[in-house]
C-alpha cells in the first residue's frame, strides 16, 4: 500500500469517527424527516457540500498546509515516493472521512429520493461526487503551490490578492472568455453548431475539469518534489481551454483552426500570469535553460524551463499564427475565437508584465516584487494614459496604452517596443545577481 496513504489513514480513520459520524448524520436525518419530511433531500445535499465538498477541501489543503506549518514537509519531499503517490495518497488519504460522511449523505439522498426515478439520483450524485473531487483536487494544488512559496523563504503577496490586483489592473478579458448567455440555464447547450442536452455537457465537464484538477496537482507536486517534465500537459490544458471555448462562442463561428489559434493565445497569456505569480522567480533556472541550449539538449531546456516561460512560448506561438492568419472581416475581433493581431497583442502584454516581475525579483526590490510589478501594470494600462488623455496628449496616451481592436498590428508593434525593453531590464537584473556565481569559487547550479 501507498506509504503516505497508510499513514493518513490510520490517523484519519479513527474508531471515535467511524462510528460517530453515521450516527450524527442519520440521527439529524431521522429528526429533520420527522418534523418537515420534504427537506431531507436538500438537507442530504447541502450536508455533502459541507462535509465532501468544503471539509474535503480544507483536509486536501491541510495534508500539505499541516505538513508546513510543522516543519516536517521537507522531511516528505526526501522520501521515496514518487510524484505521482504523494499526489493520490494525500488526495484520498487526507478526505477518508469527508467521503464517508458523503457515501452516508448519499445513502440518505437515495432513501428520501421520493417520486425521482434512478436516473435523476444517479445523475446528482454523480454531479456531486464530480464536484467534490475537483474541488479537493484544486485545494491540494493550492496547498502545493503554496508550498512551494514558502520554500521560497521571501515575503510575498498572497496568489488570491495578486490575481485581483492583476484583474483590475489589465485589459478587460472576462466578456472574452465567457461567452455571452452561457451562463444562463438552458434546456440544450449549442457546442460547435450542436445541440447538446445541458445535464450531459455538464457533467462530462465536470468529469474533464476533475481530471485536469487532479493531472494539475500531480504537475504541481512534480514542482515541488524537483522532478523535471516537459511543458506537455500545459499546452494540452490550453488547447482544451480553447477548444471549449470556440465551441460554446455564438454563431456564426469562425474556421475552427484560426479561433483555437485566438482562444489559445488568449488563454496561454493569462494563464502565464497565474503561473509567474505564483512559483518562485529562480535566477538559477535560467542558467540551466541557457546551458542545456548552448549544449544542443532541447528536452533538458524544456524540463527546466519555468512554467511562465512555457506559457508565454505557448501565447506568442499562437499569437503570430492568429495574427498571420487575420480576423474573420465578417465578424467582431472583440471576441476570443476571432482576435487576429489582438491575440498576439495580449501575448506580448503578458511578456512585457512578466518581464518587469522578473526584473524586480531579481532586482533590489526582491521582496517586494509582485507588489512593485503590479503597481507598474497599473501606471502602464490605467494611470498614465488615462492623466495623459487629460492634459490632450491622445498621442502620447496611445504609445502607453495602445488601442487593441481599432490597430492591432500598430498595437502589436507598440507593445513589442514595451515587451523588448522590459526583457533587457530583466536580463540586466539576471546578470547582475548572477554574476558572484560566475566568479572563481562561486556557488554554481
């Protein structure tokens, strides 16, 4: 059996709960039937949202979190084990009892289930065991990043606080990549010009994200544990990304290659500023990128190349060929499966922001240095434009903050002379903090 398995289990599974659990959750049931029988069902679900679903996270979370805290996760990432069975042991290991308290809920669910056939319950509880799975594998991969930051030994601005700053402070994407009246509850979902009913999209969706959520925290644990891997997964949760998103986009629709072009882009951009806010900025990576270059590996350059980096490859690969293919005329380049120029536009945003990140990690504001990035992102995209249009300087305000959709390809230029001064700032702090390294009896990598 899994090591780390067995070990949460037997201080999980505990004689005291094994009992005490069904006993609380069926005695409750047995009242609440008793007084007002028709809210047993909903009582039943809404208990498995609180035990499998939140206590599931918060046990997934604090596997990793309690680990930390005790100073005895250094002491686990020295074992043995592979990546692959920390991931699983502490995922199901950790929220034993969280799915026993969800097996009994459920239980009660299919016994109160009233004039609903099998099919409806299997459907909700599938829906729910779905739910709670990506949940709990979203909160173990929280927990790993987080532990990673820790590692890192430097005051930093926390992940959730750090992506909101970023949302307020860059271009506006949200009516990008939800299409409009997705949200809204429909008896039939249009996907590729297809109607599919909304309970079967639904929860092959959910199926799909659970599977990327536990795929995520297994790559994220290979991270931490120092296991090199190649960027494959990352291009391959881009792709999905896009490809549903073209799907679901209002018809007409444009050619399906140039949209997963555009929603790619789109998507390898923003998702290169989740990953370079939230894992540690390593001068020393670079290094060992640079040499496994100079010495013609290019599997070695890409297992050490940081996860930003394979994001903004991904987003400028994508951007060029959305731009060289153009938007369709006929439609708006205000969406993502139609941007042309905008896609690399938004790829060379993420490339001049992450850039400037680097530059003050490496610099002398190290500790400081998501705080200073951010505020530069929002001189760049709000304050200065918006004080230059007030004193009449249109002109000056559009070389700060270029028009996306009116020029792209002047906007592409723009930024490219934004992105470029950005990466000789962040090669200059790279040299200066790496060159005691170079010297004679330096540390090397």
């Amino acid at each position: 059996m899994n090591p780390e398995l067995r070990r949460l289990l037997w201080l999980e599974a505990t004689a005291q709960r094994l009992w005490l659990i069904p006993l609380a959750l069926i005695g409750t049931s047995f009242v609440l039937g008793r007084a007002v029988p028709a809210l047993v069902p909903g009582g039943a679900m809404l208990g498995f949202v609180a035990t499998t679903i939140l206590w599931g996270a918060s046990q997934a979370r604090n596997a990793v979190l309690d680990e930390v805290r005790e100073h005895t996760w250094d002491i686990q990432r020295m074992a043995a084990l592979s990546a692959w069975s920390m991931t699983w042991g502490k995922l199901l290991g950790a929220t034993l009892m969280p799915w026993y308290a969800g097996a009994i809920w459920l239980g009660i669910l299919f016994g109160w289930r009233g004039e609903r056939d099998l099919g409806e319950f299997a459907i909700t509880a599938l829906a729910l065991v779905l739910a709670a799975l990506l949940a709990q594998a979203l909160a173990l991969t929280s927990a790993i990043v987080t532990a990673h930051r820790v590692r890192d030994q430097r005051a930093r601005l926390s992940i959730a606080l750090a992506l909101l700053l970023l949302a307020l402070v860059l271009p506006p994407t949200f009516a990008l990549v939800v299409p409009p009246g997705s949200l809204l509850p429909v008896a039939a979902v249009t996907w590729f010009g297809h109607a599919v009913a909304t309970t079967t999209f639904m929860l092959t969706l959910l199926a799909l994200l659970a599977a990327w959520a536990v795929l995520g925290a297994y790559r994220a644990m290979c991270i931490e544990l120092d296991i090199r891997t190649t960027p494959w997964a990352w291009l391959a949760f881009v792709l999905f990304l896009a490809l549903l998103l073209a799907g679901l986009a209002p018809p007409p629709q444009p050619a399906l290659i140039p949209a997963l072009c555009s929603a790619a882009a789109l998507f390898a951009a923003l998702l290169a500023y989740v990953a370079g806010f939230a894992f540690a900025r390593d001068p020393v990576q670079v290094r060992r990128v640079l040499h496994a270059l100079a010495d013609g590996d290019a599997r070695r350059a890409l297992e050490a190349l940081p996860l930003a980096a394979s994001s903004l490859a991904i987003a400028l690969a994508f951007g060029l060929i959305a731009t060289l293919g153009g938007a369709d005329a006929a439609l708006s380049n205000e969406r993502a499966d139609n941007l042309g120029g905008v896609a690399l536009a938004f790829a060379l945003f993420a490339l001049r922001d992450l850039a400037l990140l680097a530059a003050f990690s490496y610099g002398r504001v190290t500790r400081r240095a998501e705080i200073a990035t951010i505020v530069c992102i929002a001189l760049l995209n709000r304050v200065v434009p918006a004080a230059l249009d007030l004193l009449g300087l249109e002109g000056l305000a559009t070389l700060i903050r270029p028009p996306l959709y009116d020029a792209p390809l002047a906007a592409c230029v723009i930024l490219a002379v934004h992105a470029a001064s950005a990466v000789v700032l962040a090669t200059i702090a790279w040299r200066r903090v790496m060159a005691p390294l170079s010297r004679p009896g330096g540390r090397k990598s």
